[in-house]
C-alpha cells in the first residue's frame, strides 16, 4: 500500500500538518504498514498529493531521520 493512501492531513485541525503528518509515519511503523528497509517518498514527490509545502515535508524527513524512524 503507498504511504499516500492511508495518510491523511486534516487541514481544519489544530495540531499542526507537520505534527499530522509525524504522527501518522510513526503509527504505520508501529502498526506493520510500514517495514524496515521501505522507502518514503522523497521531499519533492510527497508534498503534491497531501497538499503540503515542501518545507513541511523536508522538515518531518529530517525530524525523522533523526529519531531513527
């Protein structure tokens, strides 16, 4: 299943898309839809279908990278 068919930003919420969309990453790891060795899309090719800014996205790829997830 790709990573943009279960992710899901809610644009009216209060928590932030960049939380949303951490928050959601760390979930598919815990719950399989996730597994080792898999790629995430890369920072230009995920912003477009979750309607978010590259930055938002470059930001939860590095905040990621570095928690080891």
């Amino acid at each position: 299943m790709e990573l943009t068919e279960w992710l899901e930003i809610d644009p009216k919420s209060e928590r932030p898309p960049f939380d949303q969309l951490r928050t959601q990453i760390i979930g598919g790891v815990r719950d399989g839809r996730l597994t080792a060795g898999m790629r995430l899309p890369t920072v230009r090719d995920l912003p477009g279908p979750l309607r978010l800014a590259v930055n938002t996205v470059a930001r939860r790829h590095r905040d990621l990278d570095s928690a080891g997830i």
